[in-house]
C-alpha cells in the first residue's frame, strides 16, 4: 500500500498526488549571513524518526498541508491544519 | 555471505586494533575500494574498513548493477568514463570473475525536446570519450527487435543514444573481490560493528566510538550509503543529503538471451537481464524522503506498467522478488566527495541511484585523497564546497530517477 496522506479538503488520497515540501531550518550555529543562506539553500537535516514537513495537493486541491510523518516508519500523525 | 563463498573468495579477518591510520565507515563498494586502491596504489595498509552489517549489506547490495558514464555533464563523463574504465579492468587486476558483462545500452526518449537532449548527450559522451551514438528508431529495432517502437501506443520511441559500453556486474562479486584484494595487502575489514560516535580533538578528528569499543584513527574516510546524515552529524557537519528510498524487481527467468540494457528517460525506467535470466527492473525513487527499506505494492504496478509498454514480453513473465535500499540524494543528482572542513575528515556521499558504477573511480580517487592530501582533479568539481560556489552540478536527467 502506498503511503497516504489525508488532505483535510479532499480525504485520504496516495502520496502520488502530493510534492513534498521541506522546512528548512538552518541552525543557530551558522552565524555568518552567507553560509547561512548557502545552508538555508541546500543543506538538510535529514531527521531520521518523526519530522514536520510541508505537502503541497498539487493533483488535487493545490493547498499545502502540514504533517508529521515518522521517516523510518512512515507512520503519518494526521495534519494538523492547513493554509 | 555464506560459508562455500568465504572459502571461494579466502576472505582473511582481523581482530581490531586499538588504532589505525585510516578508519573508513562503510563496508560497501565505495568503502572497500578505497581500502583496495590505498593498499594496491599507495602501499597504505594501516586501514581498517568497519561496517555495521556484513560487507555489501547495504546499497552494494541493493542496486540494479548498471555501469555506464553517458552523463550530461563533461565533469561527470569524465568521471564515470574512467570508473568504467576501472570496470574493465578490475576482473584482471583481482583475478576474480565479477560477471562483467558489456551489453550496450539504450538511452531512449519519447518527446521531440528528449530527441535534441539525446543528440546533444551523444556529442558530448563522445567528446569526452565515452563513446556514444544516437539511434533512430529504425536503428533500435535492428539492433534490438524486442523493444516495441510504439511504446505501447503511449509512448513511441522516437530514439535513443546508444551507448555500446554500457555493462552488468554481479554486485556481490565486486564488493567481495574488493575486500579480498584489500585484505591481502592487511586491510582490516571488521564487519557487524556500528559506528556510534567520532570523537574529536579541536577541529581535527581522532577516532571513531562504536558499539565493541573506540578504534583510533589518523584519517576517517565516510562511505556510509543512506545513514550519511547520521554519520555527519556526530561531527556537526551539515550535508546538502536527503535518504530516498529506491526500489526495484525481478522478474522470474526469461527463457532467451536480452543481452542489453534498455531504459527509458522519460518514464525513467531500466531494465537489463542478470546473469540468472531474470529480468531486472528499475524506476525512480520514491517520492516521500524515508530511511524505510520497505516496498511497496503500488511501484511493482506502476514501474511493471511503464517497463511493459516498451518491452512488451514483459508481460509474460512474473515477479519474482522485490527490494528497496536507501539513497543518499544529493540537490543537484552528483556526488558529493572530499575534504569537509574537518580536519582528517573524508567523505564520499551522495552517491544516490547511481553508486554502483561510481565504485572503482571513487575508491580510487577517494584513496589519492587520503594518501596525498590533494583531491584529484577528477573530483574537485564534486566538492562539498560546490554548493556556496555557486558550482552546482545540475545532471538529474542522466540519473534516471528525476521527479
């Protein structure tokens, strides 16, 4: 089975429908403005275990949505809101 | 492996040292060729390879096998040129049959846009001298009657680059004639060890923490496949890396001879014949970013669909196992290797979908690295560094695996 995400417009639909969206977020430790952008821009936490992630509906009602999604399980917390 | 291998291949294990001079995490392809190309070229045998599982236990293990440098980068041709070189080669220098077979493979495209990139990736292949032609359609049904011109209706093939060195290997027969070259020379391989920690004094490395005790180390080379973030963490290096999970099939066995690899660009899918018969096949990574090895039912659907409309005996056969490994993808779908800005500290990642033939080029310049301090000039494009450069090495379309 396909891993699903439940769209609070449109229900359970399969993780083919969605693009996933990253949260970047670049660490206090980087302080000098231009590595932060190079971090903000290209470097990823990678989180193994559960982590928030954005997924844009794009075959389907074309909003984002926020999930917590565990990644060596895959076990989905339903989203929480969206906008 | 089993114990009628072992006896094969004469494997030679060492109890752990308290140090060495070169700790390299990853007993995988990447990691055992580094240790080879450091005793074989450069007479540094002080080395110790630690692996968590047993050797080629990870991606090594997990890949569709394909050796090929048509890339679409000159950086890159160059690059995989020579590990295909190193290929040819490496069943003579380790006196070892790897199962080195070079098939030919079909790069084919279904769109006007995909015709000129293929024209324009031949021109390119062969002036960076992996040689590489396109090919009409009628060209393809001469050489290879079995793939079905109007893709199933859906997708004609309106051609493809052909790329005559395109090869298999047999993947466990690399890892193991790797590891045996390097353990001739006193390579140390110490296999069910995980790596916990590095430790760290100043901005330099001295040794690695794992769950049977530290092991110092002057030099720490990573050829950690998949847990590469896990790995940089422990030394606070952040990594442009995010695990993907890959999967792939085979079919039980077809009862002729398919002596070519076909793949198909824009419904990135591979397939090419294993030495068994069995068909292999291979699609894109998986959408959601996962440290998972689970499969799944809905890629066997989807890639079985895709893979028949061009080769349409497919139909007739059934799978017959499947598999997933994790990837290291890097942003722009090249590696990324060398020094990090930690003192003593190597890495060799982001090797993605397409590690496998990446193994003898980047062991050995992995191993000029480690022994010289310089990095080679075959991979100061794919440095770290590239990405607060502005040097990005933009090349998904040769992977086949873009999204």
């Amino acid at each position: 089975m396909s891993l699903m995400l439940r769209c609070p417009h449109c229900g359970p639909r399969t993780i083919e429908e969605y693009v996933y969206g990253e949260i970047p977020v670049v660490p206090d430790s980087i302080t000098d403005p231009n590595q932060r952008d190079v971090d903000f821009a290209f470097m990823k936490a990678n989180r193994r275990g559960w982590t928030t992630e954005r997924w844009f509906h794009l075959f389907g009602c074309r909003r984002w949505l926020t999930v917590e999604r565990n990644t060596v399980t895959n076990q989905v917390r339903q989203p929480t809101s969206s906008s | 492996m089993n114990e009628f291998m072992e006896a094969q291949v004469r494997l030679s294990w060492q109890e752990a040292r308290d140090s060495y001079d070169v700790v390299i995490i990853g007993g995988g392809g990447h990691g055992l060729a580094t240790a080879y190309y450091l005793a074989t070229r450069y007479g540094i045998t002080n080395v110790a390879v630690v692996e968590r599982g047993y050797i080629g236990s990870g991606n090594s293990g997990r890949n569709t096998t394909v050796i090929r440098a048509n890339y679409g980068l000159p950086e890159s041709v160059a690059f995989y040129q020579r590990s295909l070189e190193l290929y040819r080669g490496l069943e003579a220098e380790t006196d070892r049959w790897l199962m080195h077979n070079e098939m030919g493979l079909f790069w084919m495209t279904h769109t006007e846009t995909g015709v000129r990139q293929e024209k324009m990736r031949a021109k390119l292949n062969t002036a960076m001298g992996a040689i590489t032609d396109f090919v009409t359609p009628e060209e393809i049904h001469a050489m290879c009657p079995e793939i079905d011109l109007e893709g199933g209706g859906r997708y004609p093939v309106l051609g493809a680059s052909y790329h005559p060195q395109g090869a298999t290997a047999r993947h466990d027969r690399v890892v193991w004639a790797l590891a045996e070259g390097a353990m001739r020379h006193g390579v140390a391989v110490l296999q069910h060890r995980t790596v916990t920690g590095i430790t760290m004094v100043g901005d330099r490395v001295t040794g690695v923490q794992t769950d049977h005790g530290p092991i110092g180390a002057g030099v720490i080379v990573s050829c950690v496949a998949g847990q590469s973030t896990l790995i940089a963490d422990m030394v606070g290096l952040r990594l442009p890396i995010r695990s993907h999970p890959l999967q792939a099939f085979v079919t039980n066995h077809y009862q002729r001879t398919f002596n070519h690899i076909v793949a198909s660009v824009d419904l990135a899918t591979y397939v090419s014949q294993t030495a068994r018969g069995e068909m292999l096949i291979g699609a894109e990574i998986d959408r959601q970013p996962s440290y998972s090895y689970q499969s799944s039912f809905d890629f066997l659907q989807s890639t079985a669909a895709k893979a028949s409309m061009f080769l349409p005996f497919l139909k007739d056969l059934r799978i017959l196992r499947q598999w997933g490994g994790v990837c290291d993808m890097s942003p722009d779908s090249s590696p990324v290797m060398g020094t990090t800005g930690i003192d003593g500290f190597y890495i060799s990642t982001g090797w993605g979908t397409w590690g496998f033939k990446a193994i003898p080029a980047g062991g050995e310049s992995m191993a000029e690295l480690v022994a010289t301090g310089e990095t080679p000039d075959l991979i100061k494009p794919f440095r770290l560094s590239r990405f607060a450069d502005d040097r990005v090495l933009a090349d998904a379309g040769s992977s086949g695996t873009q999204q």
